[in-house]
C-alpha cells in the first residue's frame, strides 16, 4: 500500500528515467493549452463588452498566465537538470491554488455565490489537469492532485455567500441546475474523473513493473544459459526441475593451446581465442546446435536441445566438419602466424538436462555418461592423429555409415566399457 499511495518505487528505472520526459511532454501541454486558451480573447468572439467585462478577463488571463509560466518554468528547471521529482507535488499545488483563486474571482467579481461554481470555467480545467496528469504513471499524485482540487472547489463554495435567491429569478431550470444536489453531483463528477485516472494509472503501473522485472529476470538468466533455453525457463519450471532426454553432444577443443599461449602477448592470445570461438559460434549457429559452455580453449556444443528431432546427430557431425573447414578458411584468410589444429569428438546418448544453481549464479547444463564419452572421444583425436572421431552411436543416428571408418573398439581412457569409435574416410 505504501508503494501505490507514494508512487515511488524508485528500484524500477525504467520509470525514473521516463520521469523527466514525462514532465516535460505536461510543460509543452501546458503552455499549448495556454495558447489554445487565450484564442478566443485576441478573436472576434471577445469583443462584446460582456467578454470584455473586467470579472471575465481577469479570472481568464490569470489561468492562462499560470498555465503559461508553469510550464515554462518546468522547462526552464528540465533544461538546466535542476527539475526534482518533489517538484511535481509542488506544481499540483500551484495548479490547486490557481483554480480556487480564478474560480473565486470569477464568482465575486460578478456577485455571484457558491453556487454558480460550477459556471466558472476553470472548474472544467480541472478534468484535463487530471487527464494529462496520468502521462507520470504515477498514483500517488494523482492521489495529490485530485484531493486538492476538491478542496479548492470546497474553499471556494464555502469561502463565498450562500445562495441568495434573486440570483435565480430569471429562469426556474437555472435554479434548478444550480442548486446544490446538482452541483455536488458535479463535484463527485470530478472526484470520479480522477478516481479513473488513477485506477488507468495503478493498473498501467503495474504491468510495466511486471514486464520489467521479467525483463530483468530474462536479462539475468542470459548471463549464464544458452539464448536458446532463456525463453523455456522464463515459461515454466520444467527446466528448472529437469529432464532427461537423448541429446547428440559434440567437444572441440584447440590442440597444444598451452604451448601456443606461452608464445604470444596477453593481446594476441586473446584474439586467436576469440578468432576460434567465433568459428565454433557460426557453425553451432548454421547446424542449429547450443553452445553448453566454452570452455577455456574448448567448446561443449549440445543438439536435439530444448527438443530433440531426427536429424539431431547428423547436425553434429555437420557441425563438426564446418568447424574443420572454417578453420583452414580462417588460416587461409588470416595468414595466421600459429597454425591451430582442433580435435572434435562426437557422441549420442541419454543425458540428464536442466538449470542448476541459485538466484546470484545459475547454469543450463547436462550430465551423464553420454557427456563423458563425448569428452573422451574428443582427447582420443590425439592417439589416432585424426581430426574428428565419432560414436558408431552416433554416426548410425545420422545414418552416415558408408561415409566414415571403423578406427577402435577398445573403452576409452576412465571408462570400462568399450565404444566404437569411427572416422570420416578420406
């Protein structure tokens, strides 16, 4: 509650840096409307002496003057960076003050009573006041404005003589339409003017803070998960409690990076990471594969995820010759004074999928043995000097058998079970 009467929920930023344009957008309507206004008293219309008459210009000029210098003062104060938040309750008293005193005037300069507040037209003033006023998106003064609008028009009905009734002689309906149930219906009129106002700008609010904290959240998790699962965990919580599902997983990785680092600045290094990572992005992106992670000088690089499809395996191996030709694309082009080799494994099995983590640090990941295997068919490239290896798992999936090589069967280095593992025939 404090939040919606106060309108400050200053955490939000979207709405502290929309403040001071919003402020300025009602200086331009003011001083528009002040042009608007005073049309009528430079035009033929104003020259009947009753227009002319001193108890109409007068009320007239001074809202059109207030309504001038406000806004150009507001300006004046945005300009110079020197407009405060505060200022808006400020102007709402000013605005407050200026319909009691030109409403005041109005009837006392023509010797009319309370009851005739509502002819006065300022009054009417004040339901574009409040209109206007929902551009701030703010409540609370909202709240202000339309309490203190009603206790203008109240010190004005009050300060003035009752209702005498000779003031009503020349018609019946006059009297009628000017007698108090009428005019407190007028009053509440106003009141629900800015009740609406402020219900349009409570709700309005309150989606805007929604979607920017789910802006924000989604602004989080791409921090730490791959582009493509942000939009499933912001949905649901099926990837926050997991899943498990086939997945066809591929390494890559920069042979004898450490002995390449040790000869290069801190600059040049840097580069030829962001060279090679660059190149695994294009071919993860053109096979519709999930950078998992980078990791150091290599690469985790997921297919068939958020949701697995027929073709999962043969994207991988794609994906794996892309990274082999770009490459030598990337050798060519650059004339690259250090000549990377890469070795890239492939595999295909069950794996375990979801966020792990807490609200400061969380992680898309996957785990099983499938991972694993994957890993070590990428380090296995070293023993049988080749490029690419792959799972028979996996090379059967993308139904690519005639195009690679029988290589080893024996189980990998920390593993028990064999695996077969295939090469691309040259």
């Amino acid at each position: 509650m404090a939040t919606f009467l106060s309108g400050e929920p200053e955490k939000h930023g979207i709405f502290l840096d929309a403040e001071i344009e919003a402020e300025r957008t009602l200086a331009f309507l003011r001083i528009l409307s002040a042009f608007i206004l005073s049309i009528p008293h430079f035009s033929a219309l104003s020259l009947s002496p009753a227009d002319r008459a001193f108890g109409v210009q007068l009320p007239s000029m001074l809202a059109l003057a207030t309504f001038f210098l406000t806004g150009t003062f507001a300006l004046f104060l945005i300009r110079y960076g020197q407009f405060r938040l505060w200022m808006r309750y400020v102007f709402a008293v000013v605005d407050a003050i200026m319909v009691a005193s030109v409403c005041y005037l109005s009837l006392k300069l023509n010797s009319l009573s309370g009851a005739w507040l509502f002819a006065a037209p300022v009054t009417w003033s004040m339901p574009l006041l409040l209109t206007v006023g929902a551009l701030r998106y703010r409540p609370g003064i909202q709240i202000w404005s339309t309490l203190l609008f009603v206790f203008a028009l109240a010190f004005v009905f009050i300060s003035l003589s009752p209702v005498s009734n000779n003031q009503f002689t020349s018609s019946p309906g006059v009297q009628r339409l000017f007698s108090m149930l009428p005019s407190v219906s007028r009053l509440c009129l106003i009141m629900l003017t800015g009740l609406a106002s402020i219900v349009v700008m409570y709700r309005a609010r309150s989606l805007l803070i929604r979607a920017e904290e789910q802006a924000y959240a989604t602004a989080a998790l791409a921090r730490f998960l791959p582009p493509e699962i942000v939009p499933l965990v912001a949905k649901g919580d099926e990837w926050i409690h997991g899943r498990r599902q086939v997945v066809t997983v591929l390494f890559v990785d920069i042979r004898n990076s450490t002995q390449i680092a040790e000869g290069l600045d801190p600059k040049a290094l840097s580069q030829l990471i962001s060279s090679f990572r660059g190149i695994v992005q294009r071919a993860a992106k053109e096979n519709g594969g999930v950078i998992d992670k980078f990791i150091g000088d290599g690469a985790m690089i997921l297919f068939g995820v958020p949701d697995a499809t027929t073709d999962d395996a043969r994207r991988g191996l794609n994906c794996a010759r892309d990274i082999l030709r770009l490459m030598a694309e990337w050798h060519i082009d650059s004339l690259a004074s250090h000549h990377l080799t890469v070795g890239l494994g492939v595999h295909r099995g069950m794996v375990y999928c979801g966020i792990v983590g807490d609200e400061h640090r969380r992680e898309f990941t996957v785990i099983g043995d499938a991972v694993n295997v994957a890993s070590r068919i990428e380090q296995a490239t070293k023993e049988f000097g080749v490029p690419l290896l792959a799972s028979r798992e996996a090379v059967i999936a993308a139904n690519e058998v005639p195009g690679w090589e029988f290589i080893s069967s024996e189980p990998l280095r920390g593993k028990l079970n064999s695996v077969s593992l295939m090469a691309p025939k040259v």
